[in-house]
C-alpha cells in the first residue's frame, strides 16, 4: 500500500494544472468462498475541480465499487485494494482510517443509491445532517442545527425549519434525495460522488435533482462523480464520460465525443439500447446479445469479445488473447483501428 506524504487528517489543497482527483492503476478485489472477484481490474482516469465526470455501464461493471475505494469504504478483512488514489495529491490508497475519517463528508462526501436505506430511521433529518458538520467544524448544537435548516431550505424542502425534526419515512422518495444531498454538502466538500442519485424518481423530480447538483457545483467549485446507467442523464449533465465494462474502463473522452463518435462496440451497444424520439414507434430496441461475464473469471484478451460482433474485423485472435490498452485522453480500449470503427458505426446504426 501507498503511504501518505502529507501531515494526517490536513485538508489537500490541489496544484495548478494537477488533477484535483487522479486514479491510477486501481484493483479492487473481493475474496469470496469460490474464488476472488476482480470487481475493479487496473482503472485510470483524472477529474478537475468544477467538472462533471460520468461513469456509465451495466450494472456489475464495477461503477459503485470503484467510488466506494476512493473513500476508503471497503471492508479491508475481505477486500484488497492496490493502486493509487490521490485527492488534490493526497494519497489516499492505504491511508490510516482517521485520515480517511477527517476528509470524509469534508473534503468529500457521497450521495448514496438508496436514500431510504441510507439514512438511519431511528434519527431526524435534521441531526443526521447536523452531525457530520459538528464532527469537522467544532459546530455547537444550535449552531449544527441551524445550518441544517439552511441546506434544506437550499435543496428546496419545503417548510424547513419545521421538517427538520421529521423522520426519513415522513418524506417522499425525491424529498429524501434532496435530504441525501443536504447531507453530503453539509460542509462544502470539494469532491462530490452521486451514486445513481436520480434512480426510481419520476423525471420531474430527476430533472429537479440534477439541476440541483449543477446549482450547488457552480456555487461550490466542486468536483462530481456522477455514476449511473443512464446515458440520458450524462448527456445533460457531465463534461467528460467514462465507460466501463467487467471492472475495466473501454472508452474515455467528453460526453460530446463519446456519444457523437462513439468508438468501443459496447459503447455501440449502450446506446442503439436507448429509446431515442427519431426512433419509429414500431422499432425495436437492439439490446446487447448475452451477459456480462462472471468476474471471478473474466474472459482473456478484451473482456467483451464474447458478446461482440466484430472481433472477425480484427486480424488473428487478438480479441481472445490481447488485452486493449486505453491510450490517454479521448480513446477506446478496441482492437478495431480508427478506420473499422468510424465505418462500422457508420453501417450499423
């Protein structure tokens, strides 16, 4: 593991030109009674502070697993993580669990999948938002419950100074989403991860959210991580756009590139499965043939080849052999040279 370089518990502060979050080479494995899970195998990418990155893939893809290792909340009695996680230059692979402690709901903070789940219905809103700004700020009671109010006057609940006191099961499913919200930006934390925040709300309340996120960016500076399957989201949402498939990273680039020039046959497939207004009424979706592969034993070569269609374009059986390399910048982890992919884009939309 990667030891820290700077004083325990102090709040990073980022260089210019560096990546205020840069992961390098990151594996996350899981031992499990049949085998070990490579759940993450060997991601890289690099998120600037004010800016959007979207991971987008199916589910088991390694999304959630990969922002759960950037905050350290791994179970280490099971799990081993390797690689670099560097936050402003802080590392934070291996750092002890009272650093970790300190920059969590600070520095950064999550908003979870399941907000009915996430938050304890055995407390109020108010003191779970309340309690991770008396942790990192010395608040007072009153002091912690006041800024409680303020954020969930600033995420639009209604009433706030008399909601407060309500119980998670008093509120609604997008009302609790904004509660999640309150609570990760709490105390203005410079790095934002929203794990599926948009999931089950009626696209209302979806639109409402991530409005809400951009509001909240622009006035903080913060850094996002949006995870999520939906490309619709990403779309309006991210500045750049990360794909990944069997804990591996297929194709990088802004969300412009990706899903106007879409390189890698699975990014292909993501979205000829969007049901798209152009599309005629009586058209059916064309889904991605087969299923993802077991991650205690992940295909050799390219992880997608068994369910891709084109690995007859590419010369020998490097699709079954070699494993892709995913160059910097704007690229796609395929076999397919820049001219296969654009014609065959070209003839299969």
């Amino acid at each position: 593991m990667t030891t820290l370089t700077t004083p325990e518990g102090e709040p990073p502060a980022a260089t210019d030109g560096e990546a205020f979050l840069s992961v390098r080479d990151l594996e996350v494995h899981f031992a499990t009674e049949d085998g070990t899970v490579k759940a993450v195998d060997g991601l890289s990418f690099d998120l600037m502070r004010g800016r959007t990155l979207g991971i987008v893939g199916e589910s088991g893809s390694g999304k959630s697993v990969t922002n759960l290792a950037v905050l350290g909340l791994h179970d280490p009695r099971n799990t081993t993580v390797r690689g670099s996680v560097r936050l402003a230059g802080q590392e934070l692979t291996g750092a002890p669990e009272r650093t970790l402690e300190r920059l969590r709901g600070n520095t950064m903070a999550m908003i979870f999948q399941d907000s009915l789940t996430a938050l304890s219905p055995y407390y109020t809103v108010g003191r779970q938002i309340a309690e991770p700004y008396r942790k990192h700020t010395g608040a007072t009671r009153r002091q912690a419950r006041q800024r409680a109010v303020e954020m969930l006057a600033k995420v639009g609940i209604p009433n706030p100074g008399r909601r407060v006191d309500d119980y998670p099961h008093q509120f609604s499913g997008g009302m609790r989403q904004r509660v999640m919200i309150a609570m990760a930006l709490v105390c203005n934390p410079d790095l934002l991860i929203a794990d599926e925040p948009t999931t089950a709300l009626d696209v209302t309340v979806q639109a409402q959210i991530l409005d809400l996120l951009g509001e909240l960016q622009q006035e903080y500076g913060s850094a996002i991580v949006l995870i999520t399957h939906d490309l619709g989201v990403v779309a309006n949402t991210a500045d750049e756009l990360l794909v990944m498939y069997a804990g591996r990273a297929v194709e990088r680039g802004t969300v412009r590139e990706v899903l106007s020039s879409p390189r890698h046959p699975y990014t292909w497939g993501l979205l000829d499965s969007m049901p798209r207004l152009s599309t005629p009424v009586d058209q059916s979706l064309r889904p991605i043939p087969g299923a993802p592969p077991s991650l205690l034993a992940t295909p050799a070569g390219c992880p997608f080849h068994p369910r891709c269609a084109y690995t007859g374009q590419v010369e020998g059986d490097r699709c079954a052999t070699e494993r892709p390399a995913l160059a910097a910048g704007r690229a796609a982890a395929c076999h397919l040279d820049a001219h296969a992919q654009a014609t065959l884009r070209r003839t299969t939309r």
